[in-house]
C-alpha cells in the first residue's frame, strides 16, 4: 500500500511530504537527503470500544485493524455498531492486555467488558500501561482526556502542598 506521510525531518528539522511504501520511505528529505521518519512495525493493539447495546466498555487487543477486529466483532451477532474510543499499540499486546485486566479486575462485567464511561477506561489503560499515550478517534475525547490527566496533575500537586505544611 502506498501512503503519502508529512511531517518534520528527524534529521533536519524541514517540513516533508514523501511515499512510503510497506512500511518503507521510497523518497528522501530533500533538504539533508536523509529518512526523514523512523517507521517500526508494531506487533499489536489494545483497544478500547463501546457500543450502545452493551454496558461500560470493550478492551481487548488484537494483531489485526482495528477495522478488522471490529468486523470479526460485529459478525458475531453482536446488535449494534461498535465505536473506536482509544487505541494503545503494543509490542507485547497479550502481556499488555492482562495487565489492564487485572487492573480493572474491580470494573469487570464479564471477560472484556467493564463498567466504565470510555474516558475513564482509557485513563485508567494510560496508567496500567505506566502513562503509554493512547491514540484517540475523536478529538473531543482526546481534549478531555488531556484535561483529566491535567486536574490530575493540579489535585495531586495541591495534596503535595498540604502534606508539606
């Protein structure tokens, strides 16, 4: 598959527009005449669903598409449309997964499902996962979980203060 990626040189810090092609950059920067881009091939996903006929959330992995897990899903039976709240990429999905798992064992509804509004279920993956950053399908989620993480941060630094007085 080709796609055109755009974004800044490692190397030279230019702004660049090039091909890539499975995974591999088949044009240089033209700038320094470098890769612009590390690419890696990751060896699967968390993900983090839901889904108007079902209760809390979905979190499983796949080393699929996301896409493609959602068809295998929705084959199933299943009524309704799942939506793609969050992803967490992984080199070690099945070890990442059962950490979350056991992290949430509290939130469990049955196997993959826990009772959780989808902001707080990506939150709580982000800590499981010691704060890795979740890639998010809709930007207002991803603004509220930047602000989440923020009044975190303040309430924690607040109980800081006051431990110290």
């Amino acid at each position: 598959m080709l796609i055109e990626f755009s974004g800044i040189c490692q190397h030279c810090a230019t702004e660049v527009k090039l091909l890539a092609l499975d995974g591999f950059t088949i044009e240089d920067c033209v700038d320094c005449g470098q890769n612009p881009f590390t690419m890696k091939k990751i060896k699967g996903i968390i993900y983090i669903l839901s889904n108007e006929y079902q209760m809390g959330v979905k979190i499983g992995l796949t080393e699929k598409t996301l896409d493609q897990r959602i068809k295998q899903l929705e084959s199933t039976g299943v009524p309704g449309k799942f939506v793609k709240i969050a992803i967490f990429p992984s080199d070690k999905p099945k070890a990442d997964e059962k950490r979350i798992h056991e992290k949430l064992q509290r939130y469990n509804l049955s196997k993959e499902h826990f009772q959780l509004e989808p902001i707080d279920a990506v939150l709580k993956a982000y800590r499981a996962l010691n704060k890795r950053k979740p890639i998010f399908y809709d930007k207002n989620m991803e603004d509220t979980f930047s602000l989440k993480l923020e009044e975190a941060r303040i309430k924690m630094k607040l109980q800081l203060r006051g431990k110290q007085k």
